[in-house]
DNA sequence: GGTTCAAGCGCG
DNA sequence: AAAGCGCGCTTGAACC
C-alpha cells in the first residue's frame, strides 16, 4: 500500500552505509522535501544535547562559572585542546548558535574583551613562502581574499565581486589544507576543469606559494618530518608509505602543520606575554579563555582602553614574520558582543 | 552499569 | 580509488 519511498544515494559513508552527511541532505533537498526538515532538527538538536542542556549542568557551584580543561599535549601540531566542556566549539556562525555564546557574560563592573588574529595562518604561509605577491598584499594591509580575486579574474582589487571574493577565500582555505583541484571542484560546485583552471591561475599568480608546496612537501619526505618557525616537529611515518591513500594524507598534514603550529606557537608565545603584562602592570584584566586564534579576557570597565592597547601590543610583538601581524578587539557584556 | 565504534557536527 | 587540516561531544547500536 506504500510506495517505495527512496531518496537517491549521492555518498556512501566509510562502511558503505548511504551517507546523511550535512552537505548530502542539502543538495536532496532541493528536490525533496523531507532532508531540509531533517537539517533543521539536526541544528537544533546539537544545540539542545550539546550545549543548551549541558552547560548549565557544568557550572562550578564554588565559583558560579564554567571551568573547561586545557591539554597541551593532544593535538599534533601544538594547539590546546578543550574539554569537560570544549569552550573552543561554542557556536558563532549562525544567529540560532550565537544565542548561546550570550550566554557567556562579564562578572559585574567588568567586561569581556576578544582579541583575535587576523589571517594569522595566511600570513604564516607569506612569511613561510616569501612569496612577493602574498607578501606586498598584507604589507599593504589589503583584505587577502579580495586581493587573491583581483589576481586570480584580473580585475582592481576594488572591483572585485562578492561571488569573486567568496571563490578567491575557497582557495586560500583550500590550500592551507592541502586541498586538491577535485576538493576545490566539490568545494564550489564546479566542475573539476574549471576548478583546476582557478588552481593553475592561482599558481601563476603566487609563484612562491606553489615553490613552498612542493619544497615542503620533498622536505617532508627527506626528513621524515616537518618543522614550524620556532622548530616544533610534526613526525610524518606515512610520508612515504606505497598507500597512496596515506601518503597523500600525510602530505596535506604536511603542508598544514606548519602553518597552523606555527600560529599555535605565536599564540602561546602571546598567551605569556599577556598575561605577565597584566600582572607587571597590575591591571584589573585576565586570560580567561584561547581558541586556537583568540584570546578572551575579563576587564574590569574603566580599563578598557588602555587593556586592548596594551593586549594588541603584546599579541603583534609575539611574533617578527615578514609580515605584520593584525589584532582585531572587540568588547561587549558577552562573548557574541566581543565580536 | 559500562565501553567502543560510527556518523555527524560544533569550532578555528 | 580517493579527493580538506586540527580538535571534542552527542546519539545510537553493539557488546560485555
């Protein structure tokens, strides 16, 4: 009496299952009705079991805060980590989420103050790449993903569209991970032709960032290993491995863990100085959170101003690279107004 | 009662 | 044949 009721498999998850996967529903459901239904109860649902339901459960009845653990020593390129409960993933992007980062508040009298860096993996991979083009966009301060797009379409930096800038920041991420032309293709909903075309234009345009990728990746192999600016290693075993499968997996690890150890590196280098500046300087502020680019600070009001002087300070001296470093402060009574 | 695995998804 | 790095947490199923 039921019609079969089957929606088309576009992905099979490692075990062969059809994949539900969050980009899978989106393309059914522009011709379906039931993945949007579902995507939105996945939404809320991971904001309910995740965070609105669980938080409150974990408030330190001593001090009336959440606590959450920092580990030095889990993620292989020299990030913290965070649990018990991982303030690093408390939502941002979209508005539902964000109600949920309001929920993080200043004790009375104070404020709380987010300091992040700008780009800071991009001007990691200017310093690591000495690319001329990278290198003079962010001495120039441009925004970099309006300057990849006037490089990759051609055009004035000031000319360029939207959807141009959108591709162009596709690309930047992409290649920080390794991305290849056929992620890139999937990435954009593009075809791998033209998606390898914007690669090939890309390299042409950034030279100094094609030599790095290839330099890094022989390096890797040679040595077994890969290093950040300031010598932390990531061991690479698969390097070299006759799996094509691991060995180009551990290629993207290559190419990335130099830039983003390098930023976790700049980050803790800062996380010090920060704070030994609001003890030497006795001012009436504190690190209270890191995630991963950020720093969040509780300040007593009236020092506001002189606290982010002194905070931007400490954070673009943590590091001399090729290029400067940006700082970008926001405050607010919550953690969503700080940005 | 507990653990482990797979799948999915929140963040940078 | 796969195809984008690094994390931690939740649910549900299988199992002890």
């Amino acid at each position: 009496m039921f019609e079969k009721l089957q929606l088309p498999v576009l992905r099979k998850t490692p075990t062969g299952q059809p994949s539900t996967a969050e980009d899978v529903l989106e393309e059914l459901a522009a011709s379906y009705e039931l993945p949007r239904t579902v995507l939105d109860y996945r939404t809320l649902a991971k904001l309910k079991s995740t965070y609105t339901d669980k938080l409150p459960q974990q408030i330190n009845s001593k001090t009336g805060r959440v606590h959450t653990s920092y580990h030095q020593a889990v993620a292989q390129t020299g990030r913290l980590s965070s649990s018990d409960p991982n303030l690093q993933n408390i939502p941002i992007r979209r508005a539902e989420g964000r109600r949920i980062r309001q929920a993080f508040i200043a004790a009375p009298g104070h404020v709380l103050m987010a300091a992040d860096y700008s780009q800071i993996e991009l001007r990691i991979m200017a310093h690591l790449s000495n690319d001329a083009g990278l290198l003079s966009a962010f001495a120039a301060d441009l925004d970099v993903h309006c300057a990849t797009a006037a490089e990759v379409f051609g055009v004035a930096v000031d000319a360029v569209s939207a959807d141009q800038r959108r591709l162009a920041k596709t690309i930047n991420f992409g290649l920080i991970y390794g991305m290849s032309p056929f992620g890139l293709a999937r990435q954009l909903g593009i075809d791998r032709g033209a998606a390898q075309k914007y690669v090939d234009v890309y390299f042409a345009r950034y030279p100094g960032v094609k030599r790095f990728m290839d330099d890094t990746r022989m390096q890797a192999r040679a040595n077994g290993f890969v290093e950040t600016v300031y010598g932390r290693r990531l061991y690479l075993p698969d390097i070299r491995a006759s799996n094509q499968q691991l060995r180009q997996a551990a290629e993207r690890s290559a190419i990335n863990a130099p830039m983003q150890g390098t930023a976790a590196d700049i980050i803790k280098r800062a996380m010090i100085g920060v704070d030994a500046w609001c003890r030497l300087e006795n001012f009436p502020a504190r690190v209270v959170m890191q995630v991963h680019d950020e720093l969040v600070l509780e300040v007593r009001e009236d020092a506001t101003d002189k606290v982010a002087a002194g905070i931007r300070e400490q954070m673009a001296g943590a590091a001399e690279l090729k290029v400067p470093l940006r700082i970008h402060i926001g405050v607010g009574m919550n953690w969503d107004e700080a940005h």
